[in-house]
C-alpha cells in the first residue's frame, strides 16, 4: 500500500513538472509561483526548476513559527517538480504559433490539475505552499482561501516585478485549477472497502 502511494505520489509530482514546463513554453502566462521563479531566473540565471526547489526549502522553513510539519510528500513535492519541470524544459522545444501555444497552455492546465489530484490523493503530506496555506489557517485563523489569495498576490507581484510573464496563462490558472484538482481528485483516492 505505501509503495503504491509513494509510486502515485512521484509519478503525480512528474505530471505536475510537465504541466509547469508546458505553460513555460505556451509564453502566455504562468502560475503565480513560477511568474516568482521566472522573474528570479531572470535576475539570477538559474534555472526554474532550481528556483522552485530553493524557494520551497525557504517556504518549508516558514513552517517552523507555524508548527507544521514534513511529510514523505513535502521533500519530494520540493524536489520532483522542480527537476522534472527542468528535464522537460530541456527536452522541449520552443513553441511556435498561437495554435502550438494555445495547446501547450491548455495540456498545461489539464497535466498540472491531473498531477496535483494524484499527489495530493497519495495522501504523504502537503506540498511546502500548500503546508504554509495550512499553517496560517491554523496560527492565525485565516480561512485557507484568505490565506492562499494573499500569499499568492504577493508571490505574483513580486515575480511580475522581477519580469515574471503574467498574462492569459495566469488568469486561466487561477481559475481552472481547483475544478480540475476537484474533478480528478476522485480517480486518484483509495476507495472505500465495500460494507
């Protein structure tokens, strides 16, 4: 049961990688933390992936005053996507054309919500964002939806002012990605044993 969870966990965080490399690509407009990790790489020269991973480790540390803690899903959440989204930045080409791009920002979408339902549905601990959401509703009483929202604004301004790409793909994220988390989640939980 736990390797077929950890297999579900892994094989979920490569789907997300993919989706984020695929909305790389599109250039239409990323998630709020990878307009971050763009707007860093930009000013750094290193690449996204290890962006995501670094700034994951700094976000888990913010677990420490808020009393959440790892999970098996937590390291691997920080360092899967990250070197999955960079393989597949590295495999891909550039796209070309509205109708490649537009593709590439929709499978983008699907894979990313596909990939979140089956790690989350692994059930082997939050991701470090999803864990600093937790955290704030718990110490301060913010619901996650308040928490989520500000952290998030801040997150995307802050990249967006680095030279983070904010466009279609951005509004089209934030509006997607929790149906489809809720859509698929369903395919990817264990089922409950027949009375």
């Amino acid at each position: 049961m736990w390797i077929r969870r950890f297999i579900q966990l892994i094989l979920g965080l490569s789907v997300f990688g993919l989706g984020a490399a695929l909305m790389v690509r599109a250039h239409l407009g990323l998630d709020p933390w990878n307009v971050f990790h763009q707007g860093l790489a930009g000013r750094t020269g290193l690449s996204l992936g290890i962006l995501s991973i670094l700034s994951g480790v700094v976000v888990m540390l913010l677990w420490i005053p808020l009393r959440q803690k790892p999970g098996v899903g937590t390291i691997m959440n920080i360092l899967v996507i990250g070197l999955t989204m960079d393989l597949f930045l590295w495999l891909m080409p550039e796209f070309q054309g509205w109708p490649l791009r537009a593709a590439g920002l929709a499978g983008g979408l699907v894979l990313t919500g596909i990939g979140s339902a089956a790690y989350i549905g692994a059930g082997m601990g939050t991701g470090p964002r999803d864990g600093l959401m937790v955290g704030l509703n718990r110490k301060l009483g913010w619901s996650i939806r308040v928490s989520r929202m500000l952290v998030e604004v801040i997150v995307l301004a802050i990249g967006w002012i680095l030279g983070g790409v904010v466009g279609v793909g951005t509004v089209a994220f934030a509006l997607c990605i929790g149906p489809l988390v809720q859509f698929f989640l369903p395919f990817f939980q264990p089922k409950a044993p027949a009375p």
